[in-house]
C-alpha cells in the first residue's frame, strides 16, 4: 500500500521538528540528475543534496560497492583494523596530495575536528600561550550545525538561542585582504574559510584574494583550513575549488560528495603537522572510517575521476552559465558561478526567489531559493549538453514569465 504524498507530508509535518520548509514535492526515485515523485512527475535536481550528489543519483558503481561492502563488514570501530581504511586513504592522498587524513562522517564533524587538531597544533607546535588560541572565520560563513560551529556564525537564524558559546573566534569580513592581515596576532592558529561562500549565496571572492591570504598564512604561521565540503570534488569544474587561485590549503575539509550521496562520510585532509599533535584517545568517531564509508568513498571518489565529471563540470557549467546569461528578463539582476556551482539573483523588488523555485518545480526543475533573492543551481555533475540547454529553457520561462 503507498501513502498519499499529502498524508506524508503532513505526519511530516505533524511528527517532525520544523527546522526545515521543504518545497511541497514528495521524491520517491532518483537516477542521475533526476529525481521523481510518487505521481511519476520527473524533475531535474539542481540543487544535488547541496552538493552531496555530485556522481547523480543511486550511481550504479558506487551503489554497488555499498551493497558488496555491505554483505561483508559494515562496522568494526577504530579499536580495530579493518581492511579498507588503509585503502580509502591510499585513495585519497594520491588524488589530492595530502599526508594526512582523519576520517569523520558529517561535514560539521569535519570542521571540528579541524579546529580541534589546529587548537592543538597552535599550542604543541607553534608556542601560543595555553587557552589563548584563535581562529579567524569569515562573515556569512557557514560551516554547518553544532554548537561549536554557530557560535562563530553571523546568521541570526542559525546563532539565534543557542548560546552561550565557545571563544575563540574571530570574525573578518570574506574577500578583504586587509581585514584578514588586521586580524591576525601572535595567537591566530588558524583561518577557516569556504573558497566561495556556498549558503551565503555562492560569494565568489576577488581575483587574488586568496594568493594574499595564502602568504599572510606563510609568513604569519596560520594554518590555511578549507572548507571544501561543498566545492570540492569537483563541483566547481576542478577537483578542488583551491586550484582556481592557484594555492594549496594547510588543511582541507570534504564531505557531502565524498560518499556522492549515499552515507555521511567526511575528512580533513593535511599535512603530517597538523594532524600529527592527535594522539590515541585524543580525538574519535564510533563510525569514523568505518569500511562501509571507506568502500562507498573509495568508489565515489572512482567515478568522480574516471567518469571525467570534474572536466564534464568545467564545461557544462559555462554553458549553463552562457545560457542563463543570455536569458531576456528584467527580473535579474546578476548569474554568477564557478563550474556547476551557478547561482542568478533575482531584483528585491520580484517578491522574493522561492516563488520562481516554485515555477520552476511545475515545470520540472528543483532548485533552492538562497537568501531571500537568490536561485541557486547546482546539478549532479553528469548532466549533459541537452539536458542544461533544456533547464536553461525552463529558466528562460519562469524569467520571463514574471516580466
Ligand atoms: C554542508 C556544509 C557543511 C556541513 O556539512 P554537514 O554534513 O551538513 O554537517 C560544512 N561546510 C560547508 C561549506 C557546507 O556546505
């Protein structure tokens, strides 16, 4: 027996904490860039699980090693070897050239582990005096949902009612190299960043922005941490936003896609230094690098590189970009993006982003409305030449339509 897509939403509704405000589409099926409902409607997703299923929904490849790992060993803790740990970070390392890896689950785990060890660091190895560490953070950032975490948020919303939080903290605006250069003394252990601000409304910072924070990094002793949990593995058409500025992290943060949507999987990724100050008992995750993750990982990270979707990234985002660009509408007021990372911003005065997410659903597209005037598009990275100039289509209507 199925259930009425509008009895689900509203035990949904009636059952669960309201934390979210889903758009009014119930999705029972998914296989690459789409996804459908219970009444069989197809859409194209553009928003990917905010970037989780860069490889396209249920990948054949990667469900596969999902359901062979899972036949053979799911969960041993870390109080014992198993036999794709070791493998997972062979993997890893040679694709991004990092030394050092500390498997997570979620993204928010990630970041706090990075902030963990990088504390730890500032002390052990770089001399700041006992609990006098700091790390800079940008305004708008977001790094995800623990408490650690939004006390060094902007937004109202996600800060709002949680406190009292940590210290330690400090915060510059994003893209203004001298605010960063100001902020930095003998105590700054760290500067965690997004390469372009994803919640924020996909903030692309200036041209060379990061090659100056890269050497006031160098030359200061902070450790550079990436948050590339929503722009790495290839979503903004290389496999790490990083090499669009021409520079290498100290640390770097991934998630979401690690697993390209099956299983929460996170790492940090750094140098031998920074992680090396963790010793056993010091820091853990019951499910951490757990061989189920590590062989979902492994084959996510497979087809990401295989399957040529990092370059498949690169060019379908320009063309999509080159589409939008091109729509006639006085409802827009900029397209911006990197790879398949776009996001078009709509006149205040339109009324807002998510009705047009809503017309944009009735004519099969779902995408996120973002910070109020925001449409974000962000499609699993498999989607083709056809399959963008016929959303660009759709876009092309709704933008329109509201003229
Ligand atoms: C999604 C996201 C996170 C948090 O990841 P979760 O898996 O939701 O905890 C952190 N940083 C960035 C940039 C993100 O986009």
């Amino acid at each position: 027996m199925t259930i009425d897509p509008h009895d689900l939403m509203e035990m949904e509704d009636r059952l669960g904490a309201h934390n979210y405000h889903p758009l009014e589409v119930v999705l029972v099926r998914g296989e690459g860039v789409h996804v459908w409902d219970a009444d069989g409607n197809r859409y194209l997703d553009c928003l990917s699980a905010y970037s989780a299923v860069n490889q396209g929904h249920c990948h054949p490849k990667i469900r596969e090693a999902m359901i062979e790992q899972s036949a053979k060993l799911t969960l041993t803790s870390r109080a014992f070897h198993n036999d794709q740990l070791a493998l997972f970070y062979e993997d890893i390392a040679r694709l991004t050239g990092s030394h050092k890896i500390l498997p997570m689950n979620t993204g928010a785990e990630a970041v706090e582990s990075a902030v963990k060890a990088v504390r730890k660091w500032g002390y052990e190895v770089k001399g700041v005096p006992k609990g006098q560490a700091e790390i800079i953070v940008c305004r708008n950032n977001f790094h995800g949902r623990t408490m650690g975490i939004v006390g060094f948020s902007t937004d109202p919303d996600a800060r709002g009612g949680f406190g009292p939080f940590a210290p330690g903290f400090r915060v510059v605006p994003f893209g203004d190299l001298a605010a960063f250069a100001a902020a930095i003394n003998e105590s700054t252990v760290g500067f965690l960043v997004e390469p372009i601000q994803g919640e924020a409304g996909v903030i692309i910072p200036p041209e060379g922005y990061f090659k100056g924070v890269r050497e006031l990094c160098t030359e200061h002793n902070v450790t550079l941490i990436l948050d590339e949990i929503q722009t790495g593995l290839g979503r903004t058409g290389k496999l790490l936003a990083e090499e669009h500025e021409g520079i290498e992290a100290d640390v770097t943060l991934v998630g979401k896609a690690l697993s390209g949507g099956f299983y929460p999987v996170s790492a940090v990724l750094s140098n031998s230094e920074v992680l090396g100050v963790l010793q056993p008992g010091q820091h853990g995750s019951t499910f951490g690098g757990n061989p189920l993750a590590c062989a979902v990982a492994r084959a996510a990270l497979k087809a990401l590189v295989e399957e040529g979707l990092i370059e498949n990234a690169e060019k379908m985002g320009a063309r999509f970009m080159e589409g939008l660009r091109s729509i006639r509408s006085n409802l827009v007021t900029e397209v911006r993006g990197r790879g398949l990372m776009l996001a078009v911003d709509l006149d205040p005065a339109a009324g807002g982003a998510r009705p047009y997410c809503l017309k944009l659903k009735d004519k099969g597209i779902l995408a996120k409305d973002t910070h109020t005037d925001t449409i974000r598009i962000a499609p699993p990275l498999v989607i083709t030449e056809d399959q963008v100039d016929w959303a660009v289509e759709r876009f092309a209507e709704v933008l329109s339509e509201g003229a």
